[in-house]
C-alpha cells in the first residue's frame, strides 16, 4: 500500500523528534503492525528519507487518494475565495 507523509514534525505515539519523512512524499509500507485491535492504531513500516527502515505511526500518513482530494479541495477553496 502506498501512504503520503502529512505530518513529520510532533506527533501522538512517536518515540523520536527526528523522523526524516517528507511532507507530500509516497512511501511503501510492506506491512502493517497492528497494536491492540485491527480497527486500534497501529504502526506502519516504512523506508524512510535516508534509508531506516522503521515503524512509524499512521497517523502521520494518509492514502493516496485521501491526499489527492485534500490536494484538490485546498486548490478549489483557493480558486474561489476572492483575490485581493
């Protein structure tokens, strides 16, 4: 599955400051850890931008698609609000 990074800065559940993902950048997550229930957080494994390959929470990502329509969303709301 692919997942786009929104969130690399302070986030619930990290156990690291430093996190070296992209905002805005795909990454391939092979497999899934799941921590209580299938439906509970859980943690995705992930290579990140300087090669780790380490579990990261998933709150930092989102699908591909979920990005595409937040992408579009925020492009529309920009194109019509009124300009200066």
């Amino acid at each position: 599955m692919w997942v786009v990074c929104v969130n690399n800065g302070v986030c619930d559940e990290s156990s690291s400051v430093s996190v070296n993902l992209t905002i805005g950048k795909q990454y391939y997550v092979p497999y899934v850890k799941f921590r209580n229930t299938i439906s509970g957080p859980r943690d995705y494994r992930i290579s990140n931008d300087i090669g780790s390959t380490i579990f990261y929470s998933s709150n930092r990502f989102v699908k591909v698609d979920e990005y595409r329509n937040i992408q579009l969303n925020q492009l529309l709301s920009e194109s019509l609000s009124p300009s200066n």
